[in-house]
C-alpha cells in the first residue's frame, strides 16, 4: 500500500512539475515577445502608427470528452502586433482514453489505453520578411509508461545563413549538454520530419525534434525538454531583434506569402498534431492557431 | 476479331469524344471569362489600372511514369487578372496502372488495375469579395468498366440568396433534362462532400457531386456530362457580371480571405483528388492550382 501511495503520489508530482514548467514557460514566452512589440521603432513602427504595439490575448477552452471526469483543456494565447504578425502560444493539459485504432501506435497505450498529456505549442508569423517565423513545442506524455517530446525549428522567407547558425547552435547546445548524441539524431529527425514530399522541399532550415525520449532518468529527461524551452526563449528574440528594424519591399513580402503558404501545405498535409487533433474533435481553434495570418499560392 | 476490334475502336472512339469535349470546353470558358475580364469597367477597373485584363498562360506538362509508354499529361491553364485573382483550368488525359492498395477502391479495377482518365477541372477566385468563387470538375475514368463523374460547387465570401437560387437552378436544369432522380441525389451528394468536418460547416453553398456515373447508356452519360459543363459556361459569368461591378470595404475583402482559408482547409485536409495526387506523386503545381492567391486565418 505504501510503494502504491508513494508511486502514485510521484506520478502526480511529475505531473503538476510538468504543467508547472510549461506554464511558466508560456509566461516567460508572452513577456519576451511583448517587450520585442515595444522596442521596434524607426520606420517599421512608423508604418504601423494606427497598430499599437501587441498584447497576448488569452483564452481558455475545455476539451469535450463524456468519458472523462477531468478531460481538461488549455489556454490559448494570441498576440497580433507590429513585430509579430500572429503568434499563437498554446498550454494544455488534457486526459482521456486513445481510441482503439490509435492505441496500437503509441508506446504502452495497447494494454491501458488511458492517457495525459501536457504541453506548450508555439508558432510565429512575422511581419518582416526578413525575421523568421518559428515554431517550438515541448510535451510531455503519460501512459502505462511516459516520455517527453519536443522541438524547435526556423523558417525564414529567406535563409540567413547566420542565423541558421546560431539557431542551431542554441539547439545543440541544449542537447550537449545532456547527451553528445541528441544533436545529431535530433536535428537529422527535424530534417526528416519538416520536409514537404509533394514539393520536394524542406518546410524551413531545420532544429531539432525529437519524440518517446525516456531514458529511464526521468529528472534528467525533463531537465533536457526545459532547456529546450530555455535555449528557445534565449536564441528567438536574439534573430528578432537583429533583423525587425531593416525595411522590406514589396517583392520580400510576396516571397514571405507564398512561403507561408508552404507552411500551410505542410501543416495541413503532414503535422502529426494538426492532423491528429482535427480528426479526434479537438479545438480547431487552437489546432489551427499555427495557420499564417496571410498566405499566397502564386 | 472483328469483334474485338469493333470493340476496341468503339473504345477509343469514346476516349477519343469525351477528350476532345474536355478540350472544347476549356477553350469556350477561357474565351468567356476573358470577356469578362475586357468588360470591367468603373471604379473596379480603375483601382486595377496598373493590372490589364487579364488573358490565360498555358503550361504543358507530362506525367512521369517508367511503367507506361504513353503516360499522358494535361494543360494547365492560368489567369491573374482584374475580375478573375487567380483562375486554373487544368485539362488532363494520363493512363497507367492504380497502385495496388488504391486498386481495391476503384471499380473494375481490382481484375485489371489499368486506368484512362480524361478531365477537366476548373477553380476561380475572385478579386471581388462579392463575387463567389466556384469550382467544377467533369471527368471520364475507364478501367474494365468504365464511368463519368464531376460536379461544380459555389463558394461565396457571403452568401447571396439570387446566387445560391439561380446556380442551384442551372444544375437542376442540366439535371432534369436527364433523370429526374440525378438532382437531389447530386446536390446531397455535395452538400455531404463539400463538408468541413473539423469545422462542422460547409465550404460554400453547395451545387451537385457526382462519380461512379455509368446508367448503362454511355451515350446518355456523356450527354449529361457535357450539359453540366454547359450549365456551367451559361450560369457562372451571369453570375460574375452581377456582382463585379460593386464596391467593395477592407472589411468584405477580409471576410473573403478568411472563406479561402476555409477552403485551403478542405482542399488539403479533405479533397480526394488533392490528397491522391500528392500522394501517388502527381504534379504538384497543377493539383494545387485551385489554391487561393491569398487566404488568411484570424
């Protein structure tokens, strides 16, 4: 009865650290990008007198599930401002049961297909053409057993090589730090992953992601997903910054468009979550949030 | 023998009619929505007097296919123009051999997985937010049967009542003309396809749907093949004339972008030819030709 009370108590703690941390994260995130809405300035502030600079907008959604006592739910936040076009930042923590087809995929959901999950979902859209748009998600995942999962990757209109250096950089410094060889299997799973196979192309210049990381040290794995957010939160607003004064033409913009509409092919197409969310009855809403504010197909 | 060869002409007499129909039609709607374009006039045409009218480029393409000595291609055939923002009028003839899992889901197909098919396949989106967008498709597939399908479909910004009554009645009147059943089997057939699940909403106001269409009476069914191509050609420039010449708000053109969202959402989540397509490695600049030149999400 104790080894069962304190298993569970443990599992419980794991949990609450988890929610904790994405939350704070979001925090964390939010606060960032608003202080990069007040510092632009010079011409591309000009010419955005009538938008203020931005501000999240939160809401909250609760997942829909019969079956479930606490199914859960999340908290969007949206930012439209003059440095960031659209940014959604999505925190949820949802529990349930996987369907039956589904549970045949997903590590020890066969025997008991009972499931919580937790995490934070973000994707930038960016008025310059010149700073890149992003995309980071961390998550963590309980079943019978349970893993963390996550990544960051950058997709530039068009690519700076320095800051596809120092992208990766951060990214690898993350990993190093906890494994010499998450860098290499992580970034090779982001090119894989992030690559759209009816174009022939990569979404964007690529990161990390990585899924079912358990290496049986629960504490170090979920110290490496945190700095995975932190690396982010460090290296994001750095490209920002070094890019969101330079003025753009007409022609970067139309560029930026059609490369957005790449983004929408991919996400629609081949984004596990998107695709897995939309047809569970998920909140399309907060699903979708990832979509540009404005794409083009020329 | 003489037989089979009476056969075997009969068949490509028939492969032969329904291209050449394919062909026809395509010149007649280029030629129809290019006076369309000549004829704006007013405060539509004077905002866009950088823009001329616009006139349809072609682009020839072929079909990869090792396993086939006469693959096929189509003829993509674009406008960007002044009424017209984007329209694609893609006509297409490729045989080959279906893949064998997509064999099992094809009728005749399973015996002999070789295939012919012939189409054309038409999407316009429009600059004014007050005139619909539309899409039609017809489409003739012989395997060891053999059979017609296709349809067209209006998708306004907001809905207009004339509009949805007057298309609708054009449908129903190449309908009627042929089987008093193939109406209200068509349109529900649409209204249930042109359905955005994860949404719970429709594309656009429907119109009719049709596949597998094989009476017995080939002659019959490429008749009424043809006459939905016609009541195409007859309702949708009455429709574009009606409205094209309007005003429009920044808020009308808004609305409109976020409606072509929704339709970007159908056509990658939800298309059967978009996702086969992409899938069986088609080409991927004419399959998504019916994407929007610019579509937004809030």
């Amino acid at each position: 009865m104790t080894d069962t009370a304190d298993t569970h108590d443990l599992a419980t703690e794991r949990k609450q650290r988890a929610e904790s941390w994405f939350r704070e994260l979001r925090d964390d995130i939010c606060a960032a990008f608003e202080r990069l809405e007040d510092e632009l300035s010079g011409e591309n502030a000009e010419r955005l007198a009538d938008t203020p600079p931005g501000r999240f907008e939160r809401r909250t959604w609760r997942r829909q599930d019969p079956e479930v006592e606490e199914p859960g739910g999340g908290t969007m936040s949206i930012m439209h401002g003059r440095v960031f076009e659209k940014v959604g930042v999505n925190i949820s923590t949802v529990q349930g049961r996987f369907s039956e087809g589904f549970a045949k995929e997903i590590p020890g959901a066969e025997a008991d297909p009972t499931f919580w999950a937790s995490g934070i979902s973000l994707v930038a859209h960016m008025r310059s053409p010149h700073v890149p748009a992003v995309h980071m998600n961390t998550r963590h995942i309980v079943t019978a057993t349970s893993w963390f999962g996550g990544g960051s990757d950058l997709n530039p209109s068009r690519e700076d090589e320095a800051d596809t250096r120092d992208f990766h950089a951060a990214m690898q410094a993350a990993c190093d730090a906890h494994d010499p060889g998450y860098y290499p299997r992580f970034k090779a799973w982001a090119d894989d992953y992030f690559f759209i196979k009816h174009r022939g192309e990569a979404r964007g210049v690529g990161g990390i992601f990585y899924d079912y990381l358990d290496s049986g040290d629960w504490e170090a794995d979920f110290a490496f997903t945190r700095d995975v957010g932190k690396a982010f939160l460090d290296i994001y607003p750095t490209l920002v910054r070094r890019h969101m004064h330079k003025p753009w033409t007409e022609a970067d913009r139309q560029h930026q468009l059609f490369r957005r509409g790449r983004y929408v092919e991919f996400n629609l197409l081949y984004d596990r979550g998107t695709r897995f969310g939309l047809q569970t009855g998920g909140n399309p809403e907060a699903i979708l949030m990832s979509l540009p504010p404005l794409a083009g197909w020329p």
